[in-house]
C-alpha cells in the first residue's frame, strides 16, 4: 500500500493517495475551494483539461522540488505531489483567469436562458453569474450552427455546446456504440452524426445527464417546465438493464422527467437505462424513496419542499390520506 | 447534416484495395485504424472527394465506427467533404507569400475563372481556394494542385493565366 | 565562406541519389554507428555535440533521447516530425526535397540509438511530392541494404515509413502528430505523461525535426565535439534559416549560429538585403509564432550590441526587446508593408488552425481575428486595442498545447512594438485604406533614454 501524500489547497491540508488530482483532492476537502469543473467528469476516463475553468496556482511543487510551477495548471489533469501547495480561491490571479474563461465560454453561447431547458440546473449559467461580467465586450455576430435532428429521444442545440467532450466518452465507455462525435476543427467544431441518424441505444441519454449546458436535453420533457417548479424525489426501480436509481421530476402529480441521481457536483452516481429515462414515468413504475437533496445555492430548492410533505401523490388521494392520517401528522408537525 | 436518401453508392477499385492492404501493412498489428490518413488521400485521388459512403467503406475496411472517419476527414483541411472541379488551385494565402502579393494572385484566379472561392467553375474543371501556409514562404506566392499536389512557385498573373491555358488543354 | 554541415553538397547534381550521396561520404555515419558504436554511445555523442532541437522549442536533441523510456518488451519509436507549417518555415521541404538521404541517413542512426525497429517520417499532407521524394530513397536505402533486416550484417532491423498528414498545422504538436499518426484527430495530448513515457501506441516515442535529425549525420561523422566548435556559447552547430518576405535573395541558408543579424540580412552571401532598394521595417525571426521586431530591435540589442542569429541572442531582452529562434523562419517586411494587416493575416491562420479543444483557443483565436479585421479594414476603435492586449493574455499560457501561446505572442509583440501603427489605423480609418503607415521610427537607431534590459 502507497503512503498517502499531502496537499494544501487555499491553505487547507488534506491526505490523500498518490495519484489524486488537485481537483479530487479538492472535493475531499470540500466547500468553496473546489474549482469548477465544466468538462472533467470523475466517471469518464480521459475527460478533462479542455474547459480550463478548473484552473489553479501550483506555489509550491512539493517538498522535494518547491519550484513553483511556470503556468496556471488544469488542476482535473494535474496530480498532486507530496508537500504541494496550491492556491485556489485565494489567488487573485486565478481569479482573474478563470473571470477569463468565463468570459471567453460566454462570447459564442447564445444566452438563451429564457427559452432552455437545462436554466436552473445549468453549470455554465452558475459559472456565469459568479465569474462573470455584467456585459460581454464581445461585438459580433455570435456563432450559429445548422439545427440538426437526432431522434425522438434527445434534442441536441450545437450553439449552446462548450465542447466538452463528456458526450463523446459517455458515447465511447457507456454506450456499445458511437454514432456522434465532433465534427471539423477549431470554432466549427460541433457535435454532429455527420449523416442523419439517430442516437438511440440502451445508454444515449445518459449523454443528456453529462452534459453541463442545455445542448443535450430531454426531449420528452423539452418546453414541458422550468425545472425550478418541478420537484425532484428520488426512487427506483428494479430495473434489469441499470441500477434503476434515479430522479423523478414531479409537477403535482405527474413525472415529467427521469433523470440519475447527481452528487454535489453535478455528476451521476450511476448511469441509467432510457427504459428507465424515457419510458416509466409513472408513479406506479417507481418505489419512491425521499425528496431529492437539493443545495440550498439552487434556484430548484427555493420554492420546494414545504409542498413536498406530503408527497403530491398523498396529496391528491383522498385514501391515501386518510390511511396515512397519523405518520402524516408526525411529519407535518416536525 | 446529409440526408440518407443522399446517399451514392461507391465502388473501390481492386487497385485501391491493395494500396490499402499495403498501407496498413506498415503498422502494427492492431494498430491499423493509423492507416486513415493515407487511406483518405487514397480515395479522394482516386474519386475526387469524400462522399459519406466511400468513409463507410474506409471504416468498413478498419473495422471502426463510421463517425471516427468522419470525426478524421472534417478536421483536416486537405479533405474534400463536398466535390470539387477536377482542378482546384490551391492558393497559400498566408503572411509570407502575402507580402509578396498573393492577395493579388488570388483576386486574379477568381477573375479569371469567375468563381469564387470553394466554387465549382460551370464545366467542372475548375475550383480554387486560400489555404494556409504551404512551407513554401521563399517562393511565394505560391498554389498547389491535388491529388499529387503539384507546385507552382513565384507566382504572378501571366503565370496563373499560362497554367490555367495549360490545366484547360489537358 | 561558413561552414556547411547539411547543405554542403546540395548543388552536386543527382544529390538526391543515393549513388551520388554516398560518393560525396553519404551513409558513413550509418556504418560508423552500427558498427564501431554502441546505441549509449551515439547518444551520448548527440549530448556532447549540445544540438538543440530545429524544430522551434530548442530542446537539447541528445537530453530528449536520454529520456526516453526503456522497458523490457516494449517497442520504442522514433517519429520524425516533418509536418512543416510554421508561417515563414520551409527548410525542412527544401532538405527532403533535394537531399532526401540525410534524413534518412539521420534517421537509421537515430533509430539504432534509440532501439526502434519501426520508425515513422510524418510529413505533411501537402507535401506529397516530398513524400513521394522519400519513399524513393527509402525504396533506394533499402535495396542497398541500409534498411530492413540486418542492416550491414550488424544483426540490427529497421523499417521506415513515411506518414502522411492530412492538413493542420495543430500536428507540429508532437502529441497532436503522435494522435494523427495513430488516425484520430490531431488534437494534442495533455502531458504529463510524455512521449518518452507513452507516445505512439502508448510506447516510449521520441519526436524529433527533420533538420535536427539531419545533423545526427555530421555529429556522428565528426564527432560531438567537432560541432560545437561551430556556433556560439549554447548555440551549437549550424542552422537552418528560412528568409522569406521582401528580400533580395529569399531562400533557406546554412548558417553557423551566431551570425550578426544584419549580416544575414544584407550581406551577398546570405539574403543579400531588402528587395527593391527599401528599407526594412520590421521581422519575424523564427516563424510566425514568436514576437515580431521593429528594424532596430532586429540588428541590434537594447543595449546597442549587435544581435546575432542564435538562440540566446534572439531571445535577449524578453520579450520586452527580444524575440526567439524558434524554427529558423526569418520573414522581413519592408517600408511598405502593413503590421497590422500582416497580424491579422497570422490571427487568421491561428484561428484557422486551432484544434479547438481548449476554450481559451478555440474561441479566444477567433475574436482576435475579427477585433484585427475590423481594425485593419477601418472600422476599429481605440479601446480594441488594449482588448487585443487582454485578450492575448487570456489565451496565453492557458491550454493543454503552444499553440494558445503562438497565436498571443504575434498580436501581443505587434501590439508592443507598433502600437503608434494600430492607433493611427484607428484614427484615420479612409487613410489607413488607402495608403501605408510607413517605417515611422522602426528603424531608427535605438536612443540611449530608451535602452531597457530586464536585468
């Protein structure tokens, strides 16, 4: 067994295997000095080190070379050393930068937030409003590209797209075959099938829970709501493809999405099955656990849960309610 | 996009198989899909550009996913995703040969042939287009013609208009 | 007359025959490797000799060797970078145009000192005639018995092939040219781990240029260190320089590194001065990607020394005066040229040629082209200026490969250097169409008020 190596981030000191990636370490320390992570995603292998949001200051190498490192480093590809120092949130200069790939993700989005889906659970839009300016000094016409269609289960808007790549591992190491990927080069380049197919097998929609702006949405909950009026709880399902652990949107009684379980960071803790995604979305297909924990930063917990209790099912079963009448009435009074 | 109905069918010819045997011959074992690259140069030499079908066929060659054809051919610039006159000159539109006047070279080919750039002339013999430094800077201005990407050197508009006389008789 | 190491012969006719090649000494090296030396011996030449990498980087060739993994059971390669698409650079063309076996002299060496059996020449796709040139006198070398099985009875295999690219300059990158030779995209790979760890297939791999693999062959033949008696303190040996733009004698010349500038730019032997009787205004001395100089800076130092081709002399001062070697791509503009047409036209090949993998690049390249465009076409506002400044240093230092920092500097140094310039295409917008800024004070002789060293 390797001895674990020590690493300070903004000042916190935490132990951890060797091997780890600053970003990892910084997400075992936890809080506010974890760097934002707009295209690393701890699940797919290879990902990272494209969006430079996650970007530190290394001030100190390690205990054997204290050099201070030349750059700012992707802190999702870059592994920590025994004795490194790095400055996160403390370092006006990473600040500074990370305003500037804020700014620069920005220039070509075509901010219509208003009119997307993923408004309220959107990373880009998180990273905008704490990094970002108030006015983009950027005066051109914005980039667009062709609509493209790629079939009934997913929708796919390319001038949202940050170029993440996490569609393309997910398609790559979830799926059993890939049908999209990144067509051309430099700023042209977008997600594309290339000729008219659809992506559909087991696993695509799970590229919809990867991605971390609203190019890949659900298409069967596509205009249906704001996902801040839906309430999520988490339930599952014996489900003999995946896990069958995932999160149920209600709006009142009806399940208008199915999406998996995501951590705190916005990643899944396991990837789900369409069957599970697009097809059962009903009540009755699901064994319902608790309300979904939803931070309290999120726009989706303003309005929520003191509608929650009891579940908008018990709510409108008058049965249900009255058989139910005292454990409500425990809960209601805690 | 491309619709599926768009789609021709291609056909290789047995000498393009065996080139494609021979190229990926120079790699090892299991390491095959190195040989797209040449492959595609291959098939654009011999039918002109590359259709969706005929990357179907590469990927069907290298047993790998169609998309990783394509994903290859649309991020390097020397592959023809659309079909081109049979000669396109290629001109070097950057820094170097642009003191030297290849603006001027290239608002001449586009007189002269009366298309502009990426454009097919009317009898599908010409089409033409800037593309970024050829290593050529000494020489300049300089444009190049495929499949075997001839070169023509120190550039100016009688030399432009005697290789299109030339291109023209052929 | 100077010293010649790689183009010595490159006027004998039929040079680029492997019979003619060998009367003129050509594949001694190869003999004097395989037979009298042990692989640790050749590199340990390579190290003496203090070459440094041609490519742009300037990385010490033998140091990059002695890097280079060496597990059991593991095949090991050696790549040779001939993707030349640096703005400004053509030697490596001009060498396997009209002296196809010193690189593969260079490359039978270098592959028995490294242990690879497969070596690859990834040269550009639009090179073709190139590739042709050398699958030729690879044909040649192998019928000759200086490739393949046992080469000269030694007991060592090597079999070379040639690559070719597909278009995109991205592919210099050596991880980028490593993925596009393995048929993905050339997106660049993000390192730690190195070539020399896990390149090509993920086996130790060294990616070298094509001149430095070249100059293998008279190190080898004279030995190390015969070559560093040419050149000047860690400027070793002698270069290969692409002089292009508005010169008298554009060309590639063989230069013993440590050359004055200004003789390189107006003596007979090399350049022979600015074309058409005008005055030189500015340069870019090593390929488009490093900072451009005004006249003055270009002859001489800050502190009035004259500047000499080498990789310390180049780069002296910073970038505050000073710009690098880089890849030997020396571009001279005259009076008459426009340095703020001339940025743009490079913001628009960064732009071209970005992978678009990191987001600093992919987008930052593009809206510096077009703040450049509308400045260059009239239409410009004094605060793009500084909004250039900043935008440079967004991309700077900020992505996975160099290619974020070779689409800054050019803008930044622009910026630096010929300022007045882009304010006067600011100022007067009609003006700027129609005519040019002029030398202005570039090529005036450095005042003592304004010499500035960093140290």
């Amino acid at each position: 067994m390797s001895e674990k190596v020590k690493v300070t981030i903004d000042g916190i000191t935490v132990e951890v295997e060797p091997g780890t990636t600053i970003l990892n370490a910084a997400r075992q320390i936890g809080g506010d000095i974890v760097p934002p992570a707009m295209c690393y995603y701890s699940k797919l292998e290879g990902s990272g080190g494209k969006c430079r949001t996650c970007i530190v200051k290394v001030s100190k190498g390690s205990e054997k070379d204290p050099r201070p490192m030349p750059k700012l480093v992707a802190s999702c590809r870059t592994t920590v050393m025994d004795g490194m120092e790095v400055q996160n949130i403390t370092s006006p200069e990473v600040m500074e930068a990370r305003a500037g790939v804020v700014e620069i993700l920005l220039i070509n989005h075509p901010l219509d937030c208003p009119v997307c889906d993923q408004a309220g659970e959107c990373d880009l839009q998180n990273l905008g409003y704490e990094h970002g300016l108030q006015k983009t000094r950027y005066e051109f016409e914005r980039r667009t590209f062709e609509r493209i269609d790629i079939g009934d289960k997913i929708q796919l808007h390319m001038n949202r797209c940050i170029l993440c790549y996490r569609c393309v591992f997910t398609a790559d190491q979830i799926t059993n075959k890939r049908v999209h990927g990144i067509l051309n080069r430099g700023d042209h380049s977008e997600i594309s099938t290339y000729i008219q197919t659809a992506v559909d097998n087991d696993f695509s929609g799970n590229v919809i829970d990867v991605c971390p702006v609203g190019a890949l949405t659900d298409k069967t909950f596509r205009f249906k709501n704001r996902v801040w009026f839906t309430k999520p709880v988490d339930a599952h399902r014996d489900c003999p493809t995946c896990s069958g652990k995932v999160t149920l949107w209600y709006k009142g009684a009806d399940v208008l999405r199915v999406t998996a379980r995501k951590d705190i960071y916005g990643e899944v803790e396991e990837f789900i099955c369409n069957t599970c995604r697009f097809e059962k979305k009903k009540t009755d297909d699901w064994v319902l656990e608790h309300p979904t924990h939803i931070s309290d930063a999120s726009v989706i917990s303003s309005n929520h849960y003191e509608t929650m209790i009891p579940l908008p099912v018990i709510q409108e079963n008058l049965r249900l309610q009255e058989a139910n009448k005292v454990e409500l009435e425990k809960t209601a009074k805690f | 996009m491309l619709k599926v109905e768009e789609q021709q069918p291609v056909e290789f010819s047995p000498a393009l198989i065996t080139k494609f045997d021979e190229i990926s011959s120079r790699y090892p074992e299991g390491k095959q899909k190195s040989a797209l690259l040449p492959m595609l140069h291959e098939v654009q030499a011999e039918l002109g550009w590359l259709s969706a079908a005929a990357m179907d066929k590469v990927a069907d060659y290298l047993k790998i996913e169609p998309i990783e054809v394509y994903e290859v051919a649309s991020f390097y610039s020397m592959y023809f995703l659309k079909p081109q006159g049979k000669y396109t000159l290629e001109v070097c539109r950057t820094g170097p040969c642009c003191l030297v006047g290849a603006e001027k070279v290239m608002d001449h080919i586009e007189q002269t042939l009366g298309v502009k750039e990426g454009e097919v002339t009317a009898d599908g013999l010409f089409s033409w287009r800037g593309v970024e430094c050829l290593a050529a800077c000494g020489f300049g201005p300089v444009l190049q013609i495929g499949p075997e990407y001839t070169f023509y050197e120190n550039l100016d508009e009688q030399k432009v208009d005697t290789l299109i006389a030339e291109l023209r008789k052929k | 007359m100077a010293r010649k190491l790689l183009l010595e012969h490159i006027n004998v006719p039929g040079i680029n025959t492997l019979d003619v090649y060998r009367q003129k000494g050509g594949y001694r090296a190869v003999e004097k490797a395989l037979k009298t030396l042990t692989p640790d011996e050749v590199v340990e030449e390579v190290k003496k000799s203090g070459l440094r990498g041609r490519g742009g980087a300037g990385f010490p060739t033998g140091m990059k060797w002695s890097f280079l993994a060496k597990p059991e059971g593991v095949a090991r390669y050696l790549v040779c970078n001939a993707d030349e698409s640096e703005p400004g650079t053509f030697k490596d063309r001009y060498l396997m145009t009209y002296i196809p076996h010193a690189l593969i002299e260079g490359m039978i060496v270098a592959s028995y000192a490294l242990g690879a059996k497969t070596s690859y020449i990834y040269v550009r796709g639009e090179m073709m005639p190139q590739i042709r040139i050398l699958e030729r006198a690879i044909a040649e070398a192998k019928a000759a018995g200086f490739l393949g099985k046992n080469i000269l009875g030694t007991g060592y295999d090597l079999e070379l092939y040639v690559q070719p690219g597909g278009g995109a300059y991205i592919c210099g990158e050596e991880t980028a040219l490593l993925e596009s030779l393995e048929g993905k995209r050339g997106n660049p790979r993000i390192k730690p781990p190195f070539p020399a760890i896990a390149g090509l297939y993920g086996c130790p791999t060294v990616v070298n240029n094509v001149e430095s693999i070249a100059a293998v062959v008279p190190i080898i033949n004279d030995g190390g260190d015969e070559y560093t008696k040419i050149g000047i303190g860690r400027s070793t040996g002698t270069k290969l320089i692409s002089a292009s733009g508005n010169l008298v004698k554009p060309g590639v010349y063989e230069i013993e590194l440590g050359l004055p500038v200004e003789e390189f730019i107006y003596s007979d032997e090399y350049c022979g001065g600015i074309a058409n009787g005008k005055r030189l205004k500015a340069t870019v001395a090593g390929g488009s990607s490093v900072p451009v100089l005004p006249a003055n800076l270009t002859l001489k130092l800050a502190n009035g020394e004259p500047r000499l081709m080498s990789y310390e002399s180049l780069s002296e001062g910073g970038f505050a005066t000073g710009t690098m070697m880089g890849s030997g791509g020396f571009i001279a503009f005259d009076e008459d040229q426009c340095i703020v047409r001339n940025t743009w036209n490079f913001s628009r090949f960064y732009h071209h040629e970005s992978c678009g993998q990191c987001s600093p690049c992919r987008e930052g390249t593009g809206w510096m082209e077009k703040v450049l465009h509308r400045i260059e076409h009239g239409h410009g506002k004094m605060s793009d200026i500084d909004l250039l400044v900043d935008v440079s240093r967004k991309i700077e230092g900020n992505t996975i490969c160099p290619l974020g920092d070779a689409a800054a500097w050019p803008v930044a140094s622009a910026i630096r250097h010929f300022r007045d310039e882009f304010e006067w295409h600011v100022r007067e917008p009609l003006k700027s169409q129609e005519t040019n800024y002029g030398i202005a004070k570039y090529a005036e002789p450095i005042a003592k008020a304004e010499v500035t060293t960093d140290n």
